[in-house]
C-alpha cells in the first residue's frame, strides 16, 4: 500500500473520502461545507439526520451518487479539538481503513485536521496501515478478499498546495515501518501453531535481523543443553518440535559514550497444551497466541531496525511448545537454570516462567541498562484488569513512571501491580531453590517475584499481557486475534531516552 501526501478537495478520485472532524469542525469547516455543496445539501442534512456531532468514534457515510468522483463520503469523529491526540488521530485513520476494506475500495482520502506536522503524519500513517490489516494467508477461493486497499492519500486543508517536505516524508515511512512492525507481530500471533513452530519463528526472527542488518544469533536445542538452559530445554522436552533461544542486536552506527543498552525479553510459547497437566479443551485452540511475547519482541526489531533509535537493544526469545510427551517434564522434577538457581517443578502448565528464567539470566549477563519482558503469563492477570489492560511491575520508581507515561502516550492501557513480598515464601521449596509456583491467591504478582529472582541486580519491568495480546473482538486498532500490543509503548520509551 502506497501513502502519499496531498491536497483535501471535494474533486478527489478515489472510492471513499474520509474526513476527520472535532466537534467544533461541523459548524463551518471549509472542507465540509465543499462537499456538502456539492452533494446538493445532502450532508449537511445526513449529519442533522444522524444527529452526528463529531464525537469520538462517531461515523456517518454518505452515498455520492455521482455528484463527487468520490463514491463515498465517510465523516469520523475525534471529540473536542483540545483533547485530540496522536491515539485519537491514529484510530480514527484505522477506522477509515476498515471501512474501505469492508467497501472493497482501492483508494482511500483521509482528509487530516491539522497542518500536516510530523507527529500527525505519523499517527495517520501508523493508523491506515494497522486498519487495513487482515489475516488471509490461509484463506482460499470466494474467501479470499476480491480486492484490497492500494494506495492512501493523505489529505491537507486549507493550503494552497502541498509540496511533501524531507520531515513529513519521514514521518509517513515511520508511521509505516510501525505499523508493518506491529503488523508483523500480529501474523504471528494469528498463525496456527503446525506451521509456527519454534524453528519457524526462529527462521522469522533470522528474516528481520538479516532484512535491517542485525546481529542475530540462534541456538538449536543441542546449544540450549550445552549453554546450561536447563529450564528451556525442560519445557520443550515433551514435543517433536525442539526448542529454540533467539538473540538478535541493534547497535546504533556511530559510538556514544553512555548510550542506555536495553534488553527486549519475549516469551515464545508456539503452542502451549498445558503438558503433562494438560488444559481443558475448550479456549485450548487459542494457546497459538502463547508466543505474544516473543512475537512483539521481533516485531519491535524490525521497527527498530527501520527507525535506528540512539539506544542498544538486545531482543530475546525463549520458544519452544509444551507438550505432554513421553519425555515431558513432570510435576515433582527438579531442574537447574542459567542462573544456577535449582526449581522444583509444581505445574507444567506454568511453563512460561520457565523459559522466561534462562532468558532473564542471559539477558543480565549482557548488563543492560534495563531489562523488559513481555508474556503471556498468567490467567489471573486477566481476572485482576481483563482483557484491554496489562499487568506492570517494575523495581525501579523513575523507570516505572517514565515507562507508563510513554505508554499512556502511545495510548497501551498499563497498570502497575505491587511486588508483595509477603508472597515470596510461596515459591519456598523443600526440595530446590524455589518453586515455580506458590499459592493460587496473587497469581500474576507470584509469576512476576518468580521472574525477579533471575534478573540480579539489573532494572526490570515484567508486563504480564495475557489480556491485550490476542482479542477476541475487534479493537480500534485491528480485527480479533493477534493485536501487537506493547510495540508502541516500548518505542514511546525508546524515544524518551
């Protein structure tokens, strides 16, 4: 899909106009009142029909019949002008998208507000190109779509001409190269877990790094043995697919003193059947989505890799699939980690931790600046904050407020959990070092202490995305499945370093 820059007029050739407007626009926009004339005052009298006032996500469509090259006119609301931010610019963008693939349109206008700034640009971008997306790969014949949205312009009002400048070209790919990134996250999410196996993914993150010119390093299951994984190679002992550890670095062209090195963990679940302590069939088909963390971690590189951020990353996956084979991993087993630390096996259906821990340790070897993990951890963090939100903690007081106030800018719902300590003698064992599961009450909070006890004395966040990871119903931002949640919070706090 193309996205270009240009003029707003009522003599666009496309198949859907789509015009943003804040409440106070309806009065006497320039924009609107051209093509409500040239609609004969058709609009003017839909709105008052509709009783359409420009709220936020309000939508009103109007037929042309013929009057505008146009075929339709679709208004979007975005609230009181004030309060109009990126997040309010970028739905409403993916909103249009997704009326246009419902028309079957080719081309699409998005008549923009303001003065075509960077940050605007951006937004409309990163918006259009997440509403478009659909997962058709496995789609055939009179499913697959007839059509798709080929070129976007986005449209100036009330200027004269509209010559493209080196900034606002900039912003567009930006928002693009984002927006694929999330995109990408999103396909791999939505996979099924025959063709998304461990080595799949692996073969995917190769893909990104070897595409922006990373360093990617990849270690079969004879390495993991070798390195001393032995929490990583215990989870993926029960299934035909081996695991895999995935290491993938971005270092900025030219050396600074001081530059923040960062490590983005994933946790890389391709199928989680629960082991030997087997789910319940029902919901057990969504468990492909079990590697939503290690799908945003490489779709975050492959963003990073086209934005080139002033700031080392290190991306991390553990991936393996849990499956309840001969050789599974059994409640009672006891194994050592990276670390060194010892952990009693309790539930094989808490295996994410499991994989987490050797990932955290390596991640702490490199001595970064900060450590974030993103997985799909527990059921309870669903309980606690539903499905929009993830759970946050974090060991660090600046970090946790500079960190969620990016996220809150990037419009990712966060909220931060407490570190009970109290519950820390949960994951006592009698046997090894710890238990990797304590008591039922507090579950996410005992995943996340679990993870602290393999980070050192490194900053870390842990957000438990088990909600906002993979949706069940359509989100402002894309179809159900696969969302890419977390990519825009983590670069908002790339970009505030």
């Amino acid at each position: 899909m193309k996205i270009t820059l240009g003029l707003s007029g009522s003599d666009a050739e496309v198949d859907l106009f789509a015009v943003l407007l804040a409440e106070e626009d309806l009065a006497g926009d320039t924009l609107l009142n051209a093509l409500d004339e040239a609609l004969s005052g058709t609009l003017r009298t839909a709105i008052k029909d509709d009783e359409f006032t420009g709220k936020r996500d309000a939508t009103l469509a109007v037929m042309t019949y013929g009057k505008t090259p146009a075929r339709k006119v679709l208004l979007i609301g975005l609230g009181p002008a004030a309060k109009v931010t990126a997040i309010e610019l970028r739905a409403a963008a993916a909103k249009a998208a997704k009326v246009a693939n419902a028309d079957k349109a080719t081309k699409l206008h998005l008549a923009l507000r303001g003065k075509g700034d960077a940050a605007e640009l951006r937004a409309a971008a990163e918006g259009v190109s997440l509403g478009c997306y659909r997962f058709t790969k496995y789609l055939t014949g009179d499913r697959r779509p007839k059509k798709e949205l080929e070129s976007v312009s986005l449209g100036l009002r009330g200027v004269k001409s509209v010559k493209a400048t080196a900034e606002q070209k900039h912003a567009i790919a930006a928002g693009e190269a984002v927006a694929s990134a999330i995109n990408l996250a999103r396909d791999l999410v939505n996979e099924p877990p025959n063709e998304l196996t461990p080595a799949a993914l692996a073969d995917v993150a190769h893909d990104v790094a070897k595409a922006h010119g990373l360093k990617v390093s990849i270690w079969d299951r004879a390495k993991i043995r070798a390195e001393g994984m032995k929490l990583l190679d215990a989870v993926g002992r029960g299934s035909s697919n081996e695991p895999r550890f995935i290491h993938i670095t971005y270092k900025p062209e030219k050396a600074r003193k001081g530059r923040p090195r960062v490590c983005l963990v994933g946790k890389g679940l391709t199928f989680d059947s629960g082991g030997l302590c087997i789910k319940p069939a029902p919901g057990m088909g969504d468990m492909k989505s079990d590697m939503a963390g290690a799908a945003l971690t490489i779709g975050a590189m492959a963003a990073i890799g086209a934005l080139k951020p002033d700031v080392e990353v290190h991306a991390i996956v553990a991936a393996a699939e849990n499956m309840p084979d001969g050789d599974a991993y059994r409640p009672g087993d006891v194994f050592g980690s990276l670390d060194g630390k010892t952990v009693e096996i309790i539930n094989t259906d808490a295996e994410g931790r499991l994989v987490l821990a050797d990932a955290l340790a390596f991640a702490r070897k490199l001595e970064p600046d900060l450590i974030v993990d993103h997985a799909t951890l527990t059921g309870a963090c669903l309980v606690a904050l539903g499905t929009s939100t993830a759970a946050f903690y974090c060991n660090d007081e600046e970090i946790s407020k500079r960190y969620l106030d990016g996220a809150k800018t990037a419009g990712e719902a966060m909220w931060r959990m407490p570190l009970i300590e109290e519950l820390r003698d949960g994951l006592k064992s009698d046997v090894a070092d710890l238990k990797h599961t304590g008591d039922r009450y507090g579950g996410s909070i005992i995943g996340a202490l679990f993870l602290r006890e393999f980070i050192g004395d490194r900053k870390w966040i842990h957000l438990d995305i088990a909600g906002p990871a993979y949706l069940d119903r359509v989100s402002a931002l894309g179809p159900k499945g696969g969302t890419g949640y977390g990519i825009l919070a983590f670069l908002q706090y790339l970009d505030s370093l």
